[in-house]
C-alpha cells in the first residue's frame, strides 16, 4: 500500500470518529422511521447537510490555508478571535461534557441500568482521564485516535449495520412526514458538524503536513483521500442507522423519543448483546470526539498565551469539563445550545466562501453575508435562550417580523439575508475602491493546529 494512502486511511478514521458524535448517533434513525418507505429520500437529505457540509468545512480551510484564521481573514483581522471564543464556550460547556454524560447515561447505563449514584463520577473521572491521554500529546492524537480508537468504534457500529440487513426488523412502509428528503435535510442540520469541521480542520491539516506532505498538490491529495475515506465511512454507517430506523415503522410511533427508538429498536434486533454493543458505540464515538475537542481547545489557548504548558493547559480544560459534565446532559445542553445557534450560520457561510473562494469577487462579499447571517442569527440565539428560561424578554413584534422572512418557519432565516449581504458588500467594496486583504503569511506548526 501506498504510504499516501495508508496515512489517508489512517487520518480519515481518526476524521470519522472525531465527527461521528454520540448526538448524531440518535439522529438516522429517528429519520428512518419517519421517512419510512421513502427512507431513501431521507438518506440524501441526511447526507448532503449531515455529512457533506462537515466534510466541506475541513475542505475550506484546507483550501484557504491552515487554519480557521485563514478562513475568516477575509471578513476581518479580529473575526477568529471572537469565533474561537464562542467555540471554546461550546467546548468546555456544551460539547465534550455532553459527551461524557451522554457516555454514561446512555452508554453505561445502557449495560448496567440499575448502578449507584457515586459510579457516575468514577466513570467521568476514567472517561476524561482516558480522553486527555489522547489529547494532550497534539502531534499524535490523531494517528492514537485513527490507529487504536476508530476500530473499536467502528466495529461496533458495523456490527449493527450488518444485523440491520441480515435480520431487519420489517420492511419499511409509510412516511410520518409530507417531504421525507426536507425533514432529513433539517434534521442532520441540526447535527452541528459544519462548526467542528472549522474548528478541527487545523488538527488534521497539521497531521497531514507534519507527515511530510508539505506541497501544495502533495498536500491537497491526501487532504481529498482523507475526507474521502471519512465520508464514505459516515455514510455506511449513517445510512445503515437510518434504513435500521424505517424497518421499524410497524413497532415505533413515529414520535417516540430519539433516545428511547435508538434502544428499542437494537433491543428487538439483537436483545441484550445488541445493547452491549451499542453502548459500547456510544462510549466510544464519545470518547474520540472528547480527545479531538480537547486538543482542539487547548491548541487554542496556547496560541493566544505561547508560555503556558500544552499538557498543563490540556489537563485543567479537562478537569473544568469533568466538573461540568457532572451536571447531567439536559443543563449542559440547555445552556450551551444558544451560543450553537449563534455561531452555526457564520459556520455554513464561511465552510460556502471558502470552498468556492475562486468565484468570491473581493472580501466585501464575505463581510456582507457574514454580518447578515450572524446578525439574523444573534436573534435566533435570543430566541432559544428564551425558550430555555434563561431570559424573559418578550419581543413579539420582532418575532413577527422576523418569522416572515421566507424559510425562517424552518430555520433558515439568516439565509437569503446572507445572499443580500453578499450582493450589496461586493458591490459597495467594489463602489469604494477597497483592497482585499493580501496573500496569507503560512503558519508554523504549532499555528497550524489551530
């Protein structure tokens, strides 16, 4: 085997397990059974938004540079620095303790359903003890995660895909919604991969160069091959999970809680053991991304204070995320989920311009649909932290105003904002004779984790 290929191998399952959340484990099915017989249908929404968009969002930075920096260059000098904030928030409150505690509430527990209260800090403390081992040697988190993680994970997952089409539970049959395709597409939307694409491409960009693919179209290659091998493996398994979930439409109402469908439908495909196996799925997929985010964070702090220890840095991100963690997955979700909602569109524009930076005509572009889109998407943000009881402010009229804007009854409010913005910014950079800002400065290695 080539050795090209053996390392694209390599970082595409470390790339596949650090996307591959334990949330996105709960979404295919829940899609499945309510697209039912046009579950194929579902499999393409799910697959454009759910998997595309991420792995577009690594291809971005790669395409732009080394970093997250160089993808937000072109809005303003200062725009990574308020991005890599927000994201770091997300990290140490939102993402990785949801891991944790989603890998004991539903994985353990999974096995062991009746174990005492004071087990679920024992498991933490292993958890996160296991998840900074990997992270915090950042020259090798991802050859550890790809090399001895991904296989355990995907073994478990592809054991449940093959059960699925060996012994399905029925046939599918139905659909719960009007338009199975615009349902899934909205539903891997809500997955959130597009931002962990921008804020863990550095990691993987800096593997891939520190191998020693330092040339451009050396660099490029393997850089296609990698996110290749990770968008194949995420569909397999996607795919799999979702076709699971529409063999159960004759068992499962179509409203059943997302959870609780993920469990039922394992128990009545392989019991006991099919549980064991799905929780040890979820363990898994927690930990790889836990150990990718770790790292990710931690990288980030040390670019902003050069003094500080990354292991040291790496250990006290970890002891803030166990202690927060302990608080269970519905308050870590509850406060975390408006600053998501927040950065999320910026996210998707930035992954767009990126990708297609050839056909972006100056930076006003970019500052006019980055600006639109993070405004619409400050009230979005409002609106759900609002809906959590963290604020009370009533804002009926805005609320109107805002709700009839085409496609906001389905999320996208930002969205033909963010057009406009693009049109009039370029025109008006263009009006007022601006430059656009200069060829990128390359990073060292350390930067390029970033």
């Amino acid at each position: 085997m080539k050795r090209s290929t053996k390392d694209s191998l390599v970082i595409g399952f470390a790339m596949f397990a650090v996307f591959f959340g334990a949330g996105n484990l709960i979404f295919p099915p829940q899609i499945g059974l309510v697209s039912g017989a046009h579950v194929a249908a579902g499999i393409i929404g799910m697959t454009l938004t759910g998997i595309l968009l991420p792995m577009l969002a690594v291809a971005a930075v790669g395409n732009m540079g080394d970093s997250l920096k160089s993808v937000t260059r072109h809005v303003n000098s200062w725009w990574h620095v308020l991005y890599m904030v927000l994201s770091l928030f997300i990290i140490l409150f939102g993402t990785i303790p949801r891991c944790g505690g989603v890998a004991y509430e539903t994985g353990l527990m999974g096995i062991f359903p009746d174990l005492p209260p004071f087990s679920k800090w024992i498991f933490l403390i292993l958890f996160f003890g296991i998840s900074y081992y990997f992270a915090s040697s950042r020259s090798s988190v991802i050859d550890k995660i790809g090399k001895y993680i991904t296989p355990i994970l995907l073994i478990a997952l592809v054991a449940i895909v093959v059960m699925t089409f060996v012994n399905p539970l029925g046939h599918p049959s139905g659909e719960a919604v009007a338009n199975p395709f615009s349902n899934a597409l909205l539903t891997a939307y809500n997955t959130g991969d597009v931002g962990t694409g921008l804020v863990c491409a550095g990691i993987f960009i800096a593997t891939i160069k520190g191998k020693g693919y330092t040339a451009d179209r050396d660099f490029k290659g393997v850089l296609f091959k990698t996110i290749l091998v990770s968008f194949i493996i995420l569909f397999i398994v996607y795919g799999g999970l979702c076709y699971l979930g529409s063999t159960g439409t004759q068992l499962f109402a179509s409203d059943t809680d997302q959870t609780v469908l993920l469990v039922g439908l394992i128990r009545k495909l392989a019991g006991y053991g099919g549980i064991v196996v799905l929780s040890i799925a979820i363990i898994f997929a927690c930990l790889t991304t836990a150990a990718g985010m770790i790292a990710t964070g931690s990288d980030w702090i040390c670019i902003a204070f050069p003094k500080l220890s990354f292991r040291i840095v790496s250990l006290v991100v970890t002891l803030i995320i166990l202690l927060m963690a302990s608080t269970g997955v519905n308050f870590v979700v509850k406060v975390s989920g408006p600053i998501f909602t927040f950065i999320y569109p910026m996210s998707i524009v930035m992954t767009i311009l990126g990708v297609g930076k050839k056909f972006v005509p100056n930076d006003g572009a970019w500052k006019g649909a980055v600006y639109a889109a993070t405004l619409f998407s400050f009230y979005d943000a409002f609106a759900l932290a609002r809906a959590n009881g963290l604020i009370s402010i009533a804002t009926d009229g805005l609320d109107r105003l805002i709700g009839a804007i085409p496609l906001a009854q389905y999320g996208f409010d930002w969205l033909i904002p963010a057009v406009i913005g693009f049109i009039v910014g370029a025109v008006i950079w263009k009006v007022l004779g601006k430059q656009d800002a200069g060829p990128e400065k390359k990073l060292d290695d350390a930067q390029a984790s970033s």
